[in-house]
C-alpha cells in the first residue's frame, strides 16, 4: 500500500461547546495522510484533487461552525427541519442557548469535544467520499505554535455572505502590540487575559438584556443570508464592541482602546483571525 501526506492542507476555524470553559473558538491545522493502492496515473490521489476535494469537504463539515457534543450532561438539542436550537449548562451554573439554521453546528456523537473527536468525525466521513483505491485516512489537528499572547474567541458577522455570517464560530488568534516603535508583551498578555474564550458581539445585534438567577445575559440576534441566528451568554462571558467584529474592526477597536489609557503613546496592533491573517491598525492617522 502507498501513502501520501499534504501538511496544512486547511485551518479549520471554529467554536465548541465545552463545559468548563465556556464557548471556545478554536484555530486548528489540519494535516492529510491517505493510504491505497495506486491508479493508473501511478498516484494514491492527485494531490490537485485532494486540495480542492478534500478541503471542500472539510469545509463544509465543520468550518465556521459551532461544535456540539451531543452526549454531554448539560445539553438540552431540539433538531427541526433545517434548525437547530439547544440549550447548554456550563459547569458553573450558567446557560447558554443557540437557535440557527443547521449548517451552523455540527453535532459529534462525544460528552466533550477534543481533536481526537473531531479527528474520528472526519476520517470516517471523509473515507466515504474518496475514491474507491483510497483505502485508508488520516487526520491530525494541531495548533499554531505561538511564541506569545493569543486568546481565543468566538463571533459572527451579520453582513457576511459566506461562512462568517453563523452566530457562533471562532479562532485561536495570535495578539502582537509595538507601543512606540517597541513591541509590548505586557500590554498583549493583558489583552489576551482579557479575551481568554470570550465571545465579541455587536452592540446592535443586542435586542435583550435579561436576568436569569441572578445573572445578566446577553441575547444577540440577526437575520443573514443563511437565516435568522440567536445566541443567549452571559454578560461575563461576552465583550461588545460598537461596530461589526470584524479583524479589522478588533484592531482598531484595540489600538483605540490602547491610545485612550495612554494617549502620548503611538500604538500599532497586529491582530490576527486564526491562523496566518489577520488586520492591522494604529491609534493616530499615519
């Protein structure tokens, strides 16, 4: 049997429910091994095939959507028609609800999500869809390694008309901050700390500032091309911003934040949407 391998085939950006931390987005490189016999170009699999093929799969299947264990304690799932709609207990007491079009969650058959999870969901879906000389696959997840702050956080953008329009989809992004000229490890660990599982909304997607237990949550909701969207967390848990959250509205909302607390300092921000993109932004006009 043969075997070929494509390293950093995609990044899957995504949030997951977990119980203890929250709502997670999450940045993961994924990395292709396929084993068969070979066909008569002498090949397992073209490797054009598999970059176009393979990834729109992946796509399709878990980018920029919400990860769901169907099987942990706390989670309450109503599927109907194309919606799904759950309510989730987090392990300190506090809910969360999602009610979106179904392409904005994928529901893995796990009591918590892991990349091994995630791994396992795509080998065994993939596999089907190969062709028939493929015989064997191999998924691995990784992380970015990162030599500095990064957070993690979720959102969704209204206006988008792909992906990025669900809810409740994330990144595991790198922060980098110069403060006149001179990079600020204090400033970016601060803001990382800050951000660390937080979910960044728009003020205007808020339509309810409820009480529950004792505890404020937020209710954002917003209609987009896909359909109506509707995500319930608690106050604590969540970071507004006045504009849309997008990367290059974080950056400047950041730089700007940064320039107020120290207003003689020149600041640049780098902020970066997963892995290898990202805005930058300054707090004076160049």
């Amino acid at each position: 049997m043969a075997r070929l391998f494509v390293d950093q085939l995609t990044v899957i950006d995504c949030s997951y429910l977990d119980a203890r931390r929250g709502i997670v987005g999450e940045s993961w490189i994924v990395d292709l091994e396929l084993g068969g016999e070979l066909d008569e170009q002498g090949m397992v699999f073209d490797f054009g095939l598999v970059k176009k093929q393979v990834k729109a799969a992946i796509d399709g299947l878990v980018d920029h959507t919400l990860l769901v264990p169907m099987h942990a304690p706390g989670l309450q799932l109503s599927v109907s028609g194309d919606r799904v709609a759950l309510t989730f207990a987090f392990a300190d007491g506090d809910l969360c609800e999602f009610n979106a079009p179904s392409c904005a969650a994928c529901l893995l058959e796990t009591v918590e999500i892991d990349t091994h999870c995630v791994e396992r969901y795509l080998e065994s879906t993939l596999l089907e869809e190969l062709p028939r000389n493929v015989t064997s696959i191999r998924i691995r997840l990784r992380t970015e390694a990162i030599d500095g702050a990064y957070y993690h956080y979720s959102h969704g953008l209204k206006k988008h008309q792909g992906q990025c329009q669900r809810i409740a989809h994330g990144h595991r992004s790198r922060l980098l901050i110069e403060r006149d000229g001179v990079r600020a490890p204090e400033l970016e660990q601060e803001w990382a700390e800050r951000w660390r599982d937080i979910y960044i909304g728009s003020r205007e997607d808020v339509v309810a500032d409820e009480l529950h237990g004792g505890q404020r949550y937020l209710r954002f909701r917003y209609q987009a091309a896909e359909g109506e969207f509707e995500l319930l967390l608690a106050r604590k848990r969540c970071y507004l911003i006045d504009t849309d959250s997008t990367v290059e509205h974080i950056a400047a909302h950041l730089a700007s934040e940064l320039g107020r607390a120290q207003p003689q300092a020149r600041f640049l921000v780098r902020a970066f949407e997963g892995v290898g993109k990202g805005a930058l932004a300054h707090n004076v006009a160049l």
